[in-house]
C-alpha cells in the first residue's frame, strides 16, 4: 500500500515532466511522503517550486548543496526510500542510470539506495527502439530495476508510437504494486467476475445487477500481492486491468467453458462472478413481437454448475473460493453452498443490506470456513474488501499445504 511510503521521485529532462506532478500529486493524495530530485535538465521544463507545493516536501536538484551539515543528503534519502520512481527516464538519464554514473544529485542516491528502483521511460519512438537504449534497459533490468513500459501514442515530437511516459494514474497502479507485500508471489489466480446474459432474442436478455467491481478488485489486489492473475469477465463497463490477463465472455456457458478450460493451471480460484442460474431453451433469431394482448411464455433450463464441475476435476492442492449473493437466510444458504461445493473458503455478502450491494463502492462480507468458524469483516471499499479476502486466502493456503505435506512426511514415516 502506498500510504505512509517514502517515496523518491527522480525528474529527468523531458517533455514529460509535465506529468510527474500530476504524480506527484496524487502520490501525496495517497498519503505517500514524496520527496521530489530533479535533474538540471527537467528544472528546464519544471520548476522546484511546483513540485514544493505539490508535495510540501524539499526538492532536491544539486548533489553539492549540503544544507545539514550534520548529514549526507543523496545518502540519507537513499537510506529512508521505500522506493525510488524515476519518471520520466530520458534515453541519457538511462545510459547514465545503466554505466553506474554518479555526477548529479539523482545519479548519485540510485547508487547509493537499496530500496526498489522503478523506471518510466519516455522519448521518441526511434529513440526508444533504438538497440543502444534496449540494452541500457536491459541492463537496468538485470540489475533488479523495474521498467514501467511507456505507452503508444501521439508524442510531443510529432511522431506516433511507443515512448509516451506511463500515464500518471497507471503509474500510481505500478507504484502501489511495488508497495504492496507478495505473499502471493508463484500462484497463478483465477478470477471470474460480472454477470452473464443469456439471449432471448436479438435485442434482449437475461441478467442480473452484477456490475463486476468486486471480482475486478480481487484479480486487481492479487496481482499487486505479486499473482499471476486470469480474470474471466462477464460483460461490464470496466477498463482493463495492469497485469490482468482478462478473458471476456457473455453467457453462462461461455464462461463455464472459459472456466473450465483456465482452471487446471490455476491455484487460487476465486469465484465472484454472478452466473446465471437459467436460461432459454431457445433464444429467437429475430426481435419477438407482441401478440395481441397474449402473454409471453419463456421455458427456461438450467445452466451448468460451474463451481459443482471444478469440484469434480479439482487437485488436491488448489485452493477454491466462492462466493454467495443472498437475500434472506444468508447464514444458512452460505454453510449450505460451502460444503455442497466443497469449497475451502465462501464469502457471503447480503445484497440487501446498504452498501453491499450490487452496484455499489462498498461490501460487507463474511468468511465461512470448512472448520464452522465465520469471520465478518468490515464495510469498507470493495479494493480494501479485496485485500483482506486475499489475506484470509493466503494465510488458508499456506495452512492446507504445510497440512499436507506433514500427512505426506508421516506416511513416508
């Protein structure tokens, strides 16, 4: 989490410096403690006193201006870093970053620290492509830095391609990636989120108020805690997710095949998604009309289970998560669910109570254990929810695998 981090933002001079207040700003929105060192050719673009304000933090651009005698300055702030963004990197300031020179303020503490270094290029195509600067960032890369890939698009230059810096809201995703502890690091989690539609006809269909927030803040928060994650969305308003693969689909049997086909690489399945439970016998290939005054009949069958199907293929190791949308005898339909779908973990929410509904910032949810035990946790944003979920997940999962390898060392006792 970004809150409470100290963070060192390093300018360098380009076009995009612009941006970095923007960050900036948002980064001390966040509650970061962000203290701002600039190069002498961002000072070209930006002042020190913008991003003084920005921050009310002091803006460091010369390595010699020692204004504590008591202390070495670039050592210190590079002793109390959490974490250093460089953003932008120019093509310079990363074959400086690259060779291990130290002749300015910014060059100087990447030596000396020993926190994270995050670099977000930005410059011309060409440049970019250029096989001189790949290697400097391959070189980076191997050293242990983090490259924030820019992005496509129109540059200052007049060029179009990649070299635009990281948008500044994506880039505070990276950063509270970076911040945020990996204790699910090596596990690959599935995720399926939204509603499905089931087709009546070509202009209607059947679904439900799901809008997919909560399953898209868990493939979110596991891929900051370090996850490769597969998210398998139902149709919802969403913007795509950093380092989320996202697999879309629209009816319940399209995501039951999704599923089913993702969920053998899987460890971690959190099923969130808000599956239809029915739908037509036959969908109309044209636009039902009315019938005079006669009602409409719809036949409706079922759709497949999924979470009863990945009960009947899963592995002994992984770890399986459902989740219960209820209305009224919340307790005894979420026990219910548990051990019917024999699942390692169920997270129930009752959508009528405020805030934890549909459609809503907010959840309010309870974890139901195999062991009887339900833990109720808070109100809070569906992104903290979220991180609390995957805490209750990754402490279960280390308990059921150090479970069964002690079974496995008494048996070969």
């Amino acid at each position: 989490m970004i809150e409470g981090k100290r963070i060192i933002l390093g300018i360098t001079g380009g076009i995009a410096a612009y941006k970095a207040a923007i960050l900036a700003s948002a980064l001390t929105k966040r509650k970061a403690v962000v203290t701002v060192v600039m190069t002498r050719g961002a000072m070209q673009f930006i002042t020190p006193l913008t991003l003084q304000s920005l921050t009310r933090q002091p803006v460091y651009e010369d390595v010699f201006d020692e204004r504590n005698p008591a202390r070495i300055t670039h050592i210190e702030l590079a002793d109390e870093a959490d974490l250093v963004v460089v953003a932008p990197a120019t093509a310079d300031a990363i074959a400086r970053f690259a060779h291990g020179i130290g002749d300015d303020m910014l060059t100087t503490l990447l030596l000396a620290t020993r926190a994270p270094v995050v670099i977000a290029p930005a410059m011309n195509v060409h440049m970019y492509e250029n096989v001189i600067v790949q290697h400097n960032m391959n070189k980076l890369i191997e050293a242990g830095y983090h490259i924030a890939e820019p992005g496509v698009g129109p540059l200052a230059c007049g060029y179009t391609g990649k070299g635009r810096l990281m948008e500044p809201e994506d880039l505070v995703e990276f950063i509270d990636m970076m911040c945020t502890d990996k204790i699910l690091a090596g596990e690959h989690v599935l995720v399926t989120a939204g509603p499905t539609r089931e087709r009546i006809d070509p202009v209607r269909y059947i679904a439900n108020d799901s809008t997919g927030t909560m399953g898209y803040a868990l493939a979110q928060m596991a891929w900051r805690m370090g996850a490769k994650v597969t998210l398998i969305s139902g149709p919802v308003d969403k913007e795509p997710l950093m380092g989320v693969e996202v697999i879309y689909v629209t009816s319940a049997t399209e995501m039951y095949d999704a599923v089913m086909h993702h969920v053998p690489q899987a460890s971690i399945v959190l099923k969130a998604a808000a599956v239809a439970d029915y739908h037509p016998t036959e969908a109309s290939d044209s636009k039902l009309k009315k019938q005079g005054s006669d009602p409409l009949t719809l036949t409706l069958v079922q759709n497949k289970d999924i979470l009863k199907a990945i009960k009947e293929q899963r592995t002994t190791t992984q770890f399986i998560v459902g989740f219960a949308a209820e209305t009224h005898h919340a307790d005894y339909y979420a026990r219910k669910k548990l051990v019917e779908k024999g699942l390692d973990l169920l997270v129930l929410n009752n959508v009528l109570e405020p805030g934890a509904g549909f459609g809503t910032t907010t959840n309010h949810v309870s974890l139901y254990y195999p062991n009887q035990v339900v833990e109720t946790l808070p109100l809070a944003p569906k992104l903290d929810v979220a991180h609390d979920i995957l805490l209750a997940v990754a402490r279960e999962v280390k308990r059921k695998r150090e479970l069964a390898h002690l079974v496995v060392s008494e048996e070969d006792a």
